[in-house]
C-alpha cells in the first residue's frame, strides 16, 4: 500500500446545511429529517440516537449507554455528556465471590448497571436542543410501531440465540421470534411493545406540563422513577434467568438505583496534534488510549512511513499496544480512584515509553509508571501474561492456551464475532455490540456520540417493555483495590469513546466507530489517514483496516491474543509478509470487514461527512 486512493466506494458528502452520519440509513435520515424541521444538530443527534434503538437492536437498546462529546456554537464549549450508568449498590466483588465467580458474566441480569442511556439523550434535548420531546422521539416511536425492514446481521443475531430465547428467555422469544419463528432478512419486523413503552413515556410526559423543558424532564421521571423504573425492578425482584455460567442468577439492580441517577456533564480530555485539538472522554471510557497513542505517534515520521505500510502499521500497533497496557493498570471511574492522567499525556512519560517501540512485534503487556507509581494488573491478564519482569512490565505465557471458558452466543465482544449463513461468503456480517452517529449544523453546533448496550443477544426483554438491560458491568475486574475494580455506584472503565476534534478552538472533526477494544484503533487509523495523509473522510475511511488483539479483551471472558495483528486483505500480501517477518502472528481477514467509522466536518465554512461501506448499513446524509 502506502498511496492515497483515487476512488471511493462513496462520495464525500459536502453541503452548508447540515450532515449526519451514523451506522443505519435510516438514522441518518431521521437525523436529517430533523435539521429539514428546523432543529439543530443536538435535536438530531436524539432522534438519531433514539432511531438506532429500535433499528440496530443488535447494537444498542433503550437499557444501554451512551458517551457524547459535542460542541456547542452559541456558548463556545466542548463538552462531554457522560451517559453511562453506574454499578448497582448490591454490585460488589464479595457479592459475586458468594456466587462462586471470578468474573462478572458477559449475559443475564448480574451485569446489568444502571441504564443510561435515555437519561443523557433527555438531558441533550433540554440542556442544548431547541425541538419538543415529540419531535424527536416520534421517529423512533414510529418505526418500533410499524416496521423496519430488518438488517441480515439481526436475523443472524436473533437465530445465534433462539434456543436461549426458547428454552430460558421466553420473554425475548415473544418479542423476536414472531410465530415462534426467526424473522427473515429483508422483511418488516416491529418492536410493538417498545413502541407502547415510548408512547407511554411520551404521554406522561404531555399530560404533566405544556412547558417544552418540564415535558423533557417529566419523561425523563417516567423512566427513572416512574413506570419504566417500576417495571424494571418487579421483573429483578423475582426473575432468574440463565446466563453464561450455566446457571440461573437474579439481577443486582433495584428501583433506588435507577432513581438515584442522573448523567453528568464533564470536560473533555485533550491533546494537541497535527494542529488540531483532540477531545476525549476521561478514563472512566477508554477515550484517553487515543490519546495517549497520539503522544507516542508523535515521535514518529509518520508521513514519510505513508498509509498502509508496513512500517506504519508496525508503528502504529506497537504503539498502541503501550497505551493499552496503561489503559488495563490505570484506568477507572476518577470519583474512586486517582487516575495519573496528566502523567499518562505527558511529553516526558511518552518520550519514555516510546523507547519500547522496537523492530519486531512486542509479546509483552507493558504498563508504565506514571509519577512512578507501580502498575497493577486485573487477575485475568495473567491468563495470557504473567509474572512481573524486571522493568515492572509482565511477560507473556505464549504457547500455553488458556482455558476454554463456557460461552454462549451472545457472550463475548460481538463486534467481531461472524458468522450468518456463511461467514466465507458473507464477509460483512457482524453481530455488533455499538452504533455510533455524528452530526453538523449550520449553526456551528457538532456531535459526536456511540450508543451501546442493551442489545438484545446478551439479556432477556424485560416483559410489557419491549427491551432489555444492558451487561456494561462486565468490564468491570474483581481483583481487589484496582482502578476498574467493581464496587456500587461506581462507572466501569468502558470500551466507549467518541472523538471530536477542534482546529482554534472551533469543530473541525467528528468522528468513532463502534468496535470495542479495536474503537481507538479504527478511528485512530482514519485520522491518521485523514490528518496525516490528507485523504478525505470517505478515502480515510475506506482504506484498508488493521487491528491489534493483543491487549486483553473488555469483554467477558476477557482473554488476550499475545501479538495477534488482524489485517483487511486489501493491505496486499508484501505488507502481510513484512508484518510476519517482524513478529506479528497476521490474522488475514476479507477484504471489507473491519470497522464502522463514520464521520463529519467543518472546513472553511463547508460541512462535510462520510460513513463506513462495510456491512452495507452504515449511511451519511446532508445538503
């Protein structure tokens, strides 16, 4: 590789009115329909956001998260809103020792925190929308009460889980096997009970006040301490539902736990690179790893490497392979625990630890010593690296196959899993675990937001909702006094990271992909392209993927794959050859399959935006 492509399976969109970008056409255009209607590109990114509820069930529900970084042109401020729920107060590590386990399972009801979800996207609509809740939340009711036509990854995903459905979760049966059959692909498929759920909310929320903002907050009531919440809490109060364990467990969550929560608004991270201020979550996401992969890069000659090359994919991964050491050793809620995050950004800390970077691929999990604290790692790393070296790194066990946890289909990192049909001639399918979505007005307002959690493979539907809760505390470790170790209240060290970024202080760049673990690997790569290489967004996006999977996985049953490098087809067999050469243990994969990113931009008073062709669901819209 290493030249910048001509072609592009898609233009680059470009307008001055407004533009979106998710991962569902039909996003997208409710997104869009929104900024037709006069709103902005905050009341857009709810309808867009709560569209991709009902659409990409797979992906996302109305139980999950979502982290946002946004723009707001009138009072010059870039923003995170924190949409992730925190851990239950039953939730600690003795409550799960009692039940015998050493993980928090990846499905059922133990790995349920708080829903945060809806919460943050009220929160967007009163604190910086201009539209009414009915405006934005009719399109979502509309497509739950009349039909969508379903992707093929959603078929794929309800038949992986219908004998679960059957056997364990009948109340999933109900929703997704209508007729007690597998929906086809292609045909119209309605979520009635999610639709009379969001009319319900919708109706409360009317009859309570004619005022715009009590409306918002009447339904934000109605989920948290109302209806929605009640529901919830008399399913835990008797349910137990098989899990990944093989046994039946009760959830953890309660009514007081969903009452008592509210989204924040935070500043983002940044850091400066290639003239452009880059905004991130803190390290309660995983936000801080892009950046962190940028101050390493910076010691680089990137530009003289060129896209796609061997060097630079060696780079690149070596680098983000001691970022995301750190990220396992440092990273947590910072309302629990001290996070050295100015250390980790740092010129010296980088220029330190860019000295690991060598000629062939690392089999280590090196995290450094910000301030010169002594890192710690979770007890499932030493499943794929043990016993602390010299320089405080560890080592990897290589040869030695951990063992083979029980996993059901819905257990694990979707994102990545494949399969339908016939994976070999469907090289587009992916389960999924997140969406993502951006947005751009002609106000100057941006979005930037990945929705996750909740999806339907992973919990049963909560009967008369429609939905199901999501399992985001899995990403939580039980090994005692660590950052991302679990205890109540507190937010786990999730994989969430949308990214925006700024050129003088004003929104240049909005962008994330879903993916898990390879979220700050995909998106770091199309900005390096886009940046670095001055491809445009869809050039950036369409060019041939990688990513590592060495780092251990946020997933249960959160295992490593010690210098695997996983590599689109397309970087052609000489780059393939080089990586083997230099250590890499390359894991070819088809040729469009890795990565969903999607993106927008403002350059001199132009809007663009662009979005992934993989999987053939992904869509930018905008005039």
């Amino acid at each position: 590789m290493g030249e910048t492509p001509e072609f592009t399976t898609r233009p680059e969109l470009a307008g001055t009115f407004g533009m979106v970008a998710s991962t569902h056409w039909l996003a997208s255009a409710a997104g869009m329909a929104v900024l037709e209607a006069g709103g902005n590109a905050f009341d857009a990114a709810v309808a867009t956001g709560l569209v991709l509820q009902v659409v990409e069930p797979h992906l996302n529900g109305p139980a999950g998260e979502v982290p946002v970084i946004a723009h707001h042109a009138g009072r010059g401020e870039t923003f995170v809103l924190c949409g992730q729920g925190t851990a239950p107060a039953a939730a600690t590590p003795e409550a799960f020792a009692g039940l015998g386990l050493d993980l928090v399972p990846g499905s059922g009801l133990l790995a349920a925190c708080v829903p945060g979800a809806f919460g943050a996207w009220m929160m967007m609509l009163r604190e910086f929308g201009t539209l009414r809740l009915r405006d934005v939340l009719g399109y979502a009711i509309g497509y739950a009460a009349g039909g969508y036509p379903l992707v093929p990854a959603i078929s794929w995903g309800i038949a992986s889980v219908a004998g679960l459905f059957r056997d364990h979760w009948t109340s999933s049966a109900e929703v997704y096997l209508p007729g007690g059959q597998v929906p086809a692909p292609g045909s119209l498929f309605a979520n009635r009970a999610l639709a009379a759920t969001y009319q319900r909310i919708l109706d409360e929320a009317e009859a309570a006040s004619s005022d715009r903002d009590e409306q918002i907050e009447a339904a934000r009531r109605a989920y948290y301490e109302g209806f929605v919440a009640e529901t919830i809490a008399a399913y835990l109060a008797s349910a137990e539902v098989m899990d990944v364990t093989g046994e039946p467990h009760r959830g953890l969550l309660s009514y007081d736990d969903l009452a008592g929560w509210q989204p924040r608004l935070e500043e983002p991270l940044t850091y400066d690179f290639g003239g452009l201020t880059v905004c991130k979550t803190r390290p309660w996401g995983q936000g801080p790893v892009f950046l962190q992969q940028l101050a390493l890069l910076g010691g680089f000659d990137l530009a003289a490497m060129g896209p796609g090359t061997a060097d630079f994919v060696h780079t690149v991964t070596e680098c983000g392979k001691l970022a995301f050491a750190d990220r396992e050793a440092w990273y947590g809620d910072p309302g629990f625990t001290d996070v050295p995050v100015k250390a980790l950004l740092s010129d010296g800390y980088a220029e330190s630890r860019r000295g690991l970077v060598g000629p062939a691929a690392s089999a280590e999990l090196r995290p450094g010593s910000p301030d010169g604290r002594v890192p710690r790692l979770p007890d499932f790393v030493t499943a794929a690296f043990h016993g602390p070296a010299d320089d405080g790194s560890v080592d990897p066990v290589m040869g030695v196959e951990p063992p083979a946890p029980r996993l059901d289909a819905g257990t694990g990192e979707p994102t990545m899993r494949t399969g339908g049909p016939d994976p070999k001639t469907v090289p587009g399918y992916r389960a999924g675990d997140t969406c993502h979505l951006d947005v751009a007005d002609r106000f100057g307002n941006m979005v930037s937001a990945t929705p996750s959690g909740g999806w339907l493979q992973s919990s049963p539907v909560i009967p008369g909702l429609g939905f199901c809760l999501g399992t985001r505390a899995q990403m939580f470790t039980l090994t005692p006094g660590l950052p991302a170790t679990l205890a109540p209240g507190k937010r786990p060290r999730t994989t969430l990271t949308p990214s925006l970024a700024l050129r003088d202080r004003e929104p240049y760049l909005a962008f994330g992909t879903p993916g898990g673990d390879q979220q700050d690997q995909w998106s770091l790569a199309f900005f390096l392209n886009h940046v670095v290489f001055g491809m445009n967004l869809q050039q950036a996006i369409d060019f041939p993927a990688f990513h590592s999977a060495h780092m251990p996985s946020s997933f249960y049953p959160r295992q490593a794959q010690p210098r695997v490098l996983d590599v689109e087809s397309r970087v052609g067999p000489a780059v393939i050859e080089e990586l083997g050469r230099r250590g890499h243990l390359v894991n070819v994969r088809p040729a469009w399959s890795l990565g969903r990113v999607s993106a927008v931009a403002r350059r001199r008073g132009v809007l663009y935006a662009a979005a992934n062709p993989r999987g053939m669901q992904g869509y930018a819209a905008g005039r």
